[in-house]
C-alpha cells in the first residue's frame, strides 16, 4: 500500500490504515510536513508562524505499520505496479495518489515569476518577504510615481485565497504598518482583487458573494469583477484597456491539478483531474485511487468541491474501502457530506456556507471558522500557537511583530536621493516633533 | 546621528537617543529585524521559531525623532562624513558603527560552503534544515557505511554557540527524533564537538569547563579537545591524523569583525576589531564610536567580552555620551559591569557565572539564564510564544512538531536501494509489529 502526497486526504487514507494490522503503508512526500493549507494565507500576511500550520509527517503518523518516505514522485507505471521517485522505483500493490493541485496561469507559464501563488510554505513566506520589502522600497524611493507603484498590491483571482488574501493585506496596511513608516503612509496603499468572472467568491450563494464584497470595499481593498488579465510583468498588470503600475502581484486564480497523474494514461478533465470512479478508482485501475484535488469526483451528479473536508472524506473512504476488501466485506461508493465552506474577509468576520443551507455572515461565521480551524489543526502546540498569535493580533489590532523579512533584501532596494536630500531627506511627512522643541540635526 | 547595525549595541544606542528632542537618528541595517542571536542555536535545533526570537527594527525603535533604513552599509568616508551604502550616501555628524561579528574560517574560506556559522536566521534554518534532512537521507539509505556518515554530525569550536548547538542536538536525537523513524535508530547518531584549545568554554573557570564537558558526555556528545582541525569537505573532517566521515558540519570556532570597520583606516587588532578609545570613539576620530563585536574596549585593563550584555551596555553609554556633549556636560569613560554569562548544555541545566564571581551549574543555573533570556526578549508575544514553545519542549521531552524543512530537498537524497528490496526492504530495526499476528504485506 503506497500513499503520494501527505495532505488532508493522503493523511486520512494513511490513518484509517495505521489501523489494519493486515496492511504496510508507505507514504510518500517531497516535504517532510503536512502543511494546513486554508491558514497559508495568514502565513503570508505575517499573523502564523510557519510551523503554527504545519506539522512533521513522521510525527502524525505514528503507527507501526506505517513507513514516510521524503521522496518526488515522478511517474506512474501501471502495468509494473510501480512508483518511479527521484532515486529509484517502488512496488505497490494498491496505490493512492493524493498529490494536490498547483497554479495554473493558463497559457502564461512566464507569468509564475512574477506573480507567485501560494500553495507551499516556501510561496507564503516569499509572498510575506515581497510584501514587507514592497514598503522598505517605498519608504527608499524618492520618485513617487515609483513610490506609488511600490505602494500598489494586485491579487489576481477572488477565491477563497484571493479573497482572503486581499483582506489580510488591506487590514494590515492600514492597521498594523502605519506606525512603522516616516515617509510614507501605508494606509494609502492600494490592494486591488481582480476577478474575471462577475462576482468573487462565485462557488458561493450571490448574497455571500455580494457580502463579501461589500465587506472587502469596507476595508479599502478594490475589488475588480469582469477582469480579464491579458497581461503581468515586474511592472504591472493589465486588463481589458486598463493597466495597473505595480511590482507586487500575487495569484489566486488558476488550479490544475498536480501532473503525476498524466502518467496513468486515463482520461481527465480539463483541470487534469482523473474522473475516478464511485470507489474512487482511476479508470480501469482497480488498485489506483485518486482523492482529494487531483480527483473529479462526483456525489448525486454534482462535482465534489476542492476542498480539505472532501479531499479528507474521500481519504477515509479509501482507507475504509482497503480494510473492507481485505476483510472480504462489500465495498462502499464514495459519498461526500457537505458540512460547509467558509472565507474570513477581515479582523472578526467571515462569510459561509454550513451544511450546504445555512448561509452564514459577519462575526458568526467568523467564530464558526475559527473554531473549526482551530479544532482541525495537528497538535497542541499548533492549536496553542494559533490560539496566541490570533489573540496578540486581534488585541493588538494588527501586532507588529511577525514582520519578518528573513532573506536579505538590499539588493532590491531602490537607489537613494542625492546625498543631500537623503536621508535628512524632506521631512518626514508624519509624525512631527512638536513645533514648540527645536530639531536641530546632530 | 547615523547609527549602521541593529543588533544589542545598535539598538540600544538608537533608543537612549530616541529620548533626545534634539538629535535626529537614522538606523540602518541590511535586516529589517533585530535578532536576539543568543538564542539561535534553539531555532537551529527546532525548539523556537525564527519570529519568536527577532522583532522588527521598526516596530521597536517607534521614537519620532529616529528613522529605520533597510540597506547594506559598504563603507564610511570619514574625511567627507558619510556612510556609503548599496544604492547611495548618507551624510553623518555622528556615526555609531554596531555591524557585529561574522564567522571567521581562518585561512579556509572555501569551508564556509561546507561547514555553515550561525549568526543569521538563514544560518538558523539552513542549519536546521540540513540536520533533519541528513536523518531523512540516513532512513533512505541502503549503505551501512553512508548510512553512519549521515548520522554522524560535527560542530567545531566549543564556545557557547558550539556547547549549546552540541547539547540541543544530542538531546534531540535522543528525545524527540528515535520515534519518527523505522530504519534508523536516531540514538545512535554521533555528535562530535571538535576544540582547538585544551578545554571546552575557555573563557569561563576550569571547574566549570569541566562541569560543561562531564553534562556533554552525559548527553552522549563526544568532547574533542586539542583538536586542531586541517581539512573540512563534503565527506568529512580531518583533524590531527584523525578524519570523521560526516555529512553535516557546523561552525562555531573564529569569531572576526564584520568588514566595513576597515574602511575606517584606523588600528584594528588580530580578529579585525577597532581598538577604541575609553568613550568609545575610533582612535583619531571624534565623532566616530565603535562599539560591541567591533569594538576592542578594554576595561580596568582587561578586554571587553563579546557578549551581548556589553554591547548593550557600549550602546547606552555612546547614547548618553552623545546627550552629554549636546548638552555641555562633561563625557565619562565607558565602564563595564560584569553581570554574568552563562552557556546552555542540556534540557534544564546550564553553567554559568553570576557577577564575575559565583559559579553556577545544573537547574539553578538553567533558571537564572532562562529568566534573564526571556526578560531581554523584545515583546509581549515573544516572551509568551518562547514561553510556550520550552514549556512544551520541557513537558514532551522534545516535542516532535516543529521540525520543518521548508525547502524542496528532495534531490539531496540517496538513490534507493534496488526495488525488490525497497520499501519493502530489510523489515525495520525497530520497532516490530506483534509476532502474533500475521503481517501480509498487501
């Protein structure tokens, strides 16, 4: 028994079968943790620790049965029944691919650079390092055309990410930065949300999508519906007839799934998604299962959303449909419980959807998704950290002291004025010394 | 008043003007975060994360009167008063150079690639990053003799970093990691601390060196002294006619002064530090001070130790040698008062020195350093995230959650063994599952 990929759901396959004393699984990852995706975002905007939302594979799986391998995998061979990884090829009896999705920038694979997404914690905390230096840059810059373009945040996509994204970033401009700047006043930073569809949130009911919108504007994020992008480089975005001056744009937009399983030969849907069977087998390969974002799967002839719950349902199911096997006992289909999906839009407040029919707004919703977060989170010190850092930031509005450019930066730093304006450079626009002490420089 | 690194000295010279109406300060560092170093060894080992021990420069220093520029200072023109930095000139009447200490290789610098320092979060989490990967590399690998090499770690240099890298590790591969995997006993993993000089923490009395190396030993670390290492690369380290196969070394032995303090043309002595006058200043130059790593002070005829509490110190008192000049009154000479250092060996016990004069070892000594280390932390969510993260490292014995590797290390790994024998390979050392049932691989 091989599991690929240590998400939400390959997890859930791995413990349902840490369990059976009939089985030996090995799980592979090209990371040694299970990253919590949904709070990658927070992440980014400086609120979690790295290791708040992650946890070390080995130490989740624990069971005797079970073995991690930090391993890419590369290919599938069917017909071998073997996994072929960076350095070598394993056999596999039954194979359960959990492998996720990746951005997809249609046909712009150039526009990767300059517009990270954020999937893994090495895109969060370059996001949080291009964020952080955007205003160490503006606050250098002398030319304010170019200080403005420094100023200006594009999010290219109004999902959950992007929507939630948006809201962080906004919020933190005009809650946690101001204090820090002299030269520049973060609260005039533009965070813009660009959609091309004609609402965000659109997997939503269109009264929580016009909620959150509203919700959004309230916190000075732009929120663009209708926008085509045609075009990103490290200078801006452009859309329709419309181009945005900025060097910070971050992608939320395009999903595909992850390109191992191209190497089934099976047919897949245009997002590269295998369409598995009701046991959520490929098809034609009865011992290959594919769950979570890599998997079309389907429940009363509706697509099965993706999203952690599914992706962990369908991992369940699997690891129950192996004991099941092995035991002799009738094989289940798959079918999803929708218990809901939520998007946090600022400080306290949150727009969603429980049970697929009570729409949820405001703090509500907000306290329901802090709590589900906190309940899903791995281990203590995760949830306790979490739990910390949510209550500095809340108490704080927006504390100061995750902002934390790790790498060094000064290489992207723009030029400084001539020696004699910089950096007794004009004076600082806010805050002044009281008129009534004279300021002679030293 | 331009003050050039944000370290213990620098920050403390920016804040004791930062009560100055009359002085205008600008800070300037290649980070955007103060780093509180003595505690890098803890990120290093996956105790703390890399926020919980830096704070932004702008978030602490929120004086109206003081300016935070993110920029790698080059040189300084002290006939033309100005600090050249990448991208520009800054013009000074005062100048504080606080630019710290970086690793010396003495004569090798080609082992900085193999053998990396710990002075910066990067170094933190490069260092982090390679020890847990090497165990990752130790479970895949087939080789017996390789597999030894990946277990085998060595730090050189037995100063306090080097001690307290040596114990943390040690500890690590006997408390937190042994559970995690299924080929390797992490138990067996050897962890060599090399030393040039004939005792392990030179600088503190004889008794206490061997206090420190008896802890060690204890901790299973093997105490090297009298080793003058001749050869550090990829496969091992040589010293005397000895050579230990490693993958993994680190370096905690030369200490040198950071560069820019040559541009001064002024007496540096061996390790590259200005020897400064009694205020401080560089010899010759009025309105130039040098203070912590760089400087070379000397007090009642005895240098200055390279601690963090006496850079703290030179900055205050640059700080109000600065105030006292403005406004009149006579400049005193910088006095040190030795408060005590104290060198961390294992989970709950430390030696140290309390005022130059009673020694401490074991918990007393563990607790005196632990108070004092969280009282100079900076913020309220530090000294709470620190707190929580030893309380649960303490309770757990080595809590297994933060070990992340956040990069793709993937192609470090060994080739796997041939596929009949991997992952089904050798059944695991330990531990087994209960003869008593029957164990068909499925």
């Amino acid at each position: 028994m091989v599991i690929v990929g240590a998400g939400f759901g390959g997890l859930q396959a791995a413990k349902t079968l840490g369990r059976a004393h009939n089985v030996r699984v090995t799980v592979v990852d090209r990371y040694n943790h299970h990253l919590f995706q949904p709070l990658l975002y927070q992440v980014a905007t400086a609120v979690l620790n790295p290791a708040d939302i992650s946890a070390p594979i080995r130490s989740v799986l624990h069971a005797r049965n079970t073995e991690v391998l930090l391993a890419e995998a590369k290919s599938v061979d069917p017909r071998r029944k073997v996994l072929i990884v960076e350095g070598g090829e394993i056999p596999y009896d039954s194979l359960v691919l959990a492998t996720g999705a990746t951005h997809s920038y249609f046909k712009h694979p150039e526009w990767a650079q300059v517009a990270p997404g954020l999937k893994t914690l090495e895109d969060a905390v370059r996001i949080r390092e291009r964020v952080l230096t955007a205003f160490e840059a503006a606050e250098r810059e002398s030319d304010p055309v170019r200080q403005r373009q420094w100023m200006t945040f594009v999010i290219i996509g109004a999902g959950p990410t992007g929507v939630e994204l948006a809201g962080a970033l906004s919020y933190m401009t005009r809650h946690g930065l101001p204090k820090d700047f002299r030269r520049i006043d973060t609260r005039e930073a533009r965070v813009v949300l660009l959609e091309g569809l004609p609402r965000v949130l659109s997997a939503y009911p269109e009264e929580l999508s016009e909620a959150a919108k509203r919700d959004l504007e309230k916190l000075h994020v732009e929120v663009r519906t209708g926008a085509l992008v045609t075009g990103i480089d490290g200078e801006g975005v452009t859309f329709g007839d419309e181009h945005i001056a900025t060097r910070t744009v971050m992608w939320g937009a395009g999903v595909a799934a992850s390109p191992l399983v191209r190497s089934l030969d099976v047919p897949l849907d245009r997002a590269g998604r295998v369409k598995v069977s009701p046991r959520l087998t490929a098809p034609g390969l009865d011992d290959v299962y594919v769950i979570g974002d890599v998997a079309a799967a389907e429940h009363d002839g509706k697509p099965v959303p993706g999203i952690a719950p599914a992706a962990m349902q369908m991992g369940r199911h699997v690891g129950k449909t192996i004991r099941d096997r092995l035991a002799g006992r009738p094989m289940k289909a798959f079918r999803y419980h929708d218990k809901g999906s939520f998007a946090v839009i600022g400080r306290g407040y949150a727009v969603g959807l429980l049970y697929d029919k009570w729409r949820m707004k405001g703090l509500p919703a907000w306290l329901v998704w802090a709590g589900v977060h906190i309940a899903y989170l791995i281990g203590f010190r995760n949830r306790a950290s979490v739990m910390l850092n949510w209550g500095y930031t809340f108490f704080t509005k927006g504390g100061r002291d995750m902002r934390l450019i790790t790498g060094n930066v000064v290489k992207r730093m723009p030029a400084l004025a001539s020696p004699t304006q910089a950096p007794a450079l004009p004076a600082p626009a806010r805050p002044e010394p009281p008129a009534s002490r004279p300021a002679p420089v030293h």
